[in-house]
C-alpha cells in the first residue's frame, strides 16, 4: 500500500472540511464516518459558526467520542437542541440547508446517482437500500456534496442502472481526486498527492479531461492533522476503508 493510499481517509476528510463555510448548515445521514469526522475537523479549524446537523438528531453536538456508525446516541452528547428527519426535510424544501452529504453506489459524469437497483429495475442482479430521502436533498439543498471512498469503473459509470437522485451537487470527492460540477458535467478539480492523471482516466467510466496541468490537491498541513487527531483518535475517518 502506498504513502498516498494509506493517508486517503486523511486527505479526503481535509479536502471535504475544506469546501465547507462558515455560517452553513451541514447536515449527513447514515453510514457517513467521513462526512461526520469532515464536518467536526471544519468547525474547529476555520468554520466556528457552521451548524452541524446528524441523522441521530442533534444540532451542533460535541461528542465526547466518535462512533462508527452515526445513528449512534454518541452524537447527541452536548447537543445545542435535537432535530427530526421531517425537520431536516422540511428545512432543505424551503431552501435553508446549505450542505447535503450523500453517495452513490453509482455516479454519472452529471453527478446523478443511483441507490436503487444494479441491473434492469424489474429484475436487477442486485437490489440495493434505496435513497433514503436523496430524492428529496439533492435538488433542494443549496449545495450536494458526494463522497466515495472506491474510484473505480463500477462506481463512476457513462451510463446509471437507475437514476435515483439528481439535483445540486457541487463536489464529488473521492480517494483521487476532487470532481467539481461545471456546465452540468462532473471536472476533475484537482488529483490528490501521489496519484496520476492515468489513474483517474482509467478508473472512471466517462471522459474526463485531466493532464500535468490539472491543479494538485493541497496536502493536509500539520495543524489539519493535529486536530484530526484530537478529534478522532481511534480514527473512525478510515472506517469506511477496506481494513479501516
């Protein structure tokens, strides 16, 4: 394993926290370590003001540990005031939730996603969980942020099974690279320290443009991962890894 795939879970939650701003609503569901861990690392390096919402309810909680899974009572502990799912939907219909996380078992080059079915919908080869309410944030959040933790053919595909959810995505971002949606088509924004524009024609399944010219992704600093480590000792940010 390389230098560049065993800090993948660090370099992911940075450049996440990064996209975030002070002052936004921010809200993840289930199964989402890298967005929770993101989320937290944002508040305290440079979005002191940003509202962190959970799928297990609480408004700005400060979690004396981290838990694997986010629907854990753990993200409740120091919460501000506690919120439902109806809230959070309500809140995203009328426009007041700034950032979506979601993801996708499937991703087009328009950013879509598919949660529903690999194979034809009536009789697919695999079904899978569904959307979980992504039908409803992708358009109508301000801003969808996507994140995968594989980059491969599989996933980032010229053509989806299903088409579960379409809406605002913003960024997609993924263990090589940062995509950013311009003209309503997914760009690489910038690769990730140690990976080659190479790998990422070669792992995603529709035409991407990227060359020596495409911007590197900025490396986490030393301050970035002290507070990783503060906030996530037992790095629960890898679990979403093979061997995390």
């Amino acid at each position: 394993m390389s230098a560049a795939e065993r800090g993948a879970p660090e370099q992911m939650a940075v450049a996440i926290a990064r996209a975030l701003r002070d002052g936004e609503t921010v809200f993840h569901g289930v199964a989402s370590p890298l967005p929770m861990v993101a989320t937290l690392l944002a508040k305290r390096a440079h979005a002191p003001n940003l509202v962190y919402l959970s799928i297990a309810g609480g408004v700005d909680a400060e979690p004396e540990r981290l838990p694997r899974s986010t629907v854990d009572p753990a993200l409740l502990h120091g919460a501000r005031a506690m919120v439902t799912l109806a809230d959070l939907f309500d809140l995203s219909a009328r426009g007041r939730l700034d950032v979506a996380f979601l993801s996708g078992v499937q991703i087009d080059g328009t950013g879509r996603i598919n949660m529903s079915a690999i194979g034809p919908f009536a009789r697919p080869k695999v079904r899978l969980p569904g959307g979980a309410g992504s039908a409803l944030l992708m358009p109508t959040a301000r801003r969808t942020m996507l994140w995968r933790t594989r980059h491969d053919r599989r996933v980032f595909v010229e053509t989806l099974d299903f088409v579960t959810a379409a809406g605002n995505v913003d960024r997609v971002v993924t263990p090589l690279c940062v995509f950013r949606r311009e003209a309503g088509r997914l760009a690489v924004d910038s690769i990730h320290p140690g990976v080659t524009p190479e790998q990422i024609v070669a792992a995603t399944g529709f035409p991407v443009e990227v060359g020596p010219e495409t911007p590197l992704t900025e490396p986490p600093t030393a301050d970035e991962l002290a507070l990783l480590r503060a906030i996530d000792p037992e790095r629960v940010v890898a679990s979403e890894f093979a061997g995390g």
